[in-house]
C-alpha cells in the first residue's frame, strides 16, 4: 500500500521553513538545520497521485533560532503540522576544518533554491533515485515488551546525505525519527504479535542535538513506555559514542479494522519475518526472563502461505 511516509511529510514541512528562513535572511547563513520539533501530527494519508501543499510561518526569531508553525494539506484537508525551530550558524563557528566549504556552500544553495522556484528536478538527467526505506542496520539489543536497542551507521555513499546540505553531508534530521519509529515500531509490534497495523501518528518533541555526519554510527534506543488499544507510546534516543544526538518521543497509532482507504496488512507478513530477521531480531531478541523470542504466529503462517504459494 503506497503512502507518503510521515516522516518525509515532516522533512517537506522543515524545507519550506528552511527555505522561508534563508531567502528572508537573504542566504547569510550557510547551514540551516532543524533543532526542535514538537506537537508533529500526522492526521491523514497522502498516496501517489495526490498533491501535498506545504505551508510554512514565521513564529518567532530569537537570535540564530527561528520558531515556525508549519502544516501540509490535500485537497484543503490538514494531513500534517508541527512546530519547528530550526537553527542558523555558519561552518567557521562550529566546525572549523570545514570552513573552506562554506562559500561553495552558499553558491550552491542559491542554485537550489532558484531550482525549487523553477520547478526544475535535481538531476534532470537521471532516473529518480530508489532511496532505501530500513533505516536502522542491526539490531544489538532487544528484550520483549521493554526496549530495544538498535545501530545506524551514517555513509557518504547514501543517496539522502548527496547534496542535502553541500559541502557539509548531514543524514536528514527527519530520518533519525523514522530510525527510531523503526526501532520502537517492531519493538511495539512484536509486543503484539505484528497483529496491529502500525503507523507513525504523532511527533510530541524531537530535539536534535548535534548533527549525524559521514562516519558516525548512531545507536537508537527505545523503550516502551505504554501499549494500548489506540497504539504505542515509544520514548527514544540517539547517541553517537557517549554523546547524546537525539531525543525523540512518539506515538504509534494502531489503524482499526475499518479505516477508509486501508485494506489488508500494511508490510506483507512474510516481508516482515524476511525483514526483521535481517535486522538480527531473533539473533539478540529475548523475553524478559532471558529466553530467546519466538517468532509470532502470524509472521509464520505467512511465511508458510509464501511457501505453498511458490511451489
């Protein structure tokens, strides 16, 4: 079932505030990043063929901080909002063996904006890009029903991190929530046997303390803090080494039988097994009296209905 991911609903509500931040400022700074967002909802679904609309208002500015109240319609109906600051510096201040980059920086990021205008693509010359949708890369932790820990390893070889920022390769800030969505979601869903359909509701603070560069490995932990009916509150964290990176806190909405527009599972169940396993879930997965996890039920028949099904 094609959807828009929330989280690149966010990423989309962050850009137009980046860029209402930088040509109102008349581009003096070379990096604009998101420091804080709260109150991120995600009250409809976008799928292939719809139009997003992105709005995006000066709140406040304070400083190098600016606050903004952003939303994302469909046909006039409101899908997505949150309250963001993003935060302005320049190179020279905060990294210094990068300030050789910070004019191609700016020479660059007009030349984007110019093409943001126009509507050209990015790289009109080449098919679009097939971006990878697993943004955790192992699992090295993992007790049922608590939390589990989980490692990302940022690279330069990753299609996000090209030309995001020039000259200064970040991985996108709205990428870091959905690793963390990843990792409290299977830690939600295998506290219910993947009976649920799972989706990322709301974004109640995200606060990111320092960048993910090229070469850092983030190791994201979530605990479960609640499961109900309605879905799963997830507390979640970043660090890079000893350093805390990011504070996310989540709430995973569990869709009910009857939602409009949803029919069936959302990730095959033989997919997921395919998956999880691949995340080395039952490799370091236990119980919380130390036994390893069984696989649930439900991703079994269907690994076993895949099977009939190929012969």
């Amino acid at each position: 079932m094609p959807l828009m991911p929330g989280v690149l609903m966010l990423e989309s509500m962050y850009q137009a505030g980046l860029w209402l931040v930088r040509r109102t400022e008349n581009f003096v700074h070379a990096v604009v990043m998101l420091n804080e967002a709260r109150n991120v909802k995600f009250s409809g679904l976008v799928r292939p063929g719809q139009t997003l609309v992105v709005t995006a208002d000066v709140k406040k500015q304070e400083g190098d901080r600016t606050t903004l109240v952003t939303q994302g319609t469909v046909d006039g109906k409101v899908v997505s909002s949150a309250r963001l600051v993003v935060e302005a510096f320049q190179l020279a201040d905060r990294y210094p063996q990068r300030t050789d980059s910070h004019d191609y920086m700016l020479r660059e990021v007009r030349k984007q904006f110019a093409r943001v205008l126009s509507g050209t693509p990015e790289h009109p010359t080449s098919p679009g890009p097939s971006m990878r949708w697993m943004w955790i890369d192992r699992f090295v932790e993992f007790i049922r029903g608590e939390h589990a820990v989980a490692i990302k390893n940022v690279s330069l070889s990753e299609e996000p991190l090209s030309d995001y920022l020039p000259g200064f390769p970040v991985l996108p800030c709205s990428l870091i929530v959905e690793g963390l969505a990843w990792t409290g979601g299977i830690l939600a869903n295998d506290a219910r046997g993947f009976r649920e359909r799972t989706v990322l509701a709301k974004v109640n603070r995200a606060v990111f303390h320092r960048p993910a560069l090229p070469g850092d490995q983030l190791r994201y932990r979530a605990v479960l803090d609640a499961i109900e009916a309605e879905g799963a509150f997830i507390r979640g964290t970043s660090h890079v080494g000893d350093e805390l990176q990011a504070e996310v806190d989540l709430f995973l909405a569990h869709l009910p039988e009857r939602t409009e527009g949803v029919e069936g599972d959302l990730v095959d169940p033989a997919e997921m097994l395919a998956m999880v396993r691949t995340f080395g879930l039952y490799d370091v997965g236990r119980t919380s009296n130390g036994e390893p996890l069984d696989v649930a039920e439900k991703l079994a028949e269907g690994e076993r209905k895949a099977h009939a099904a190929a012969l």
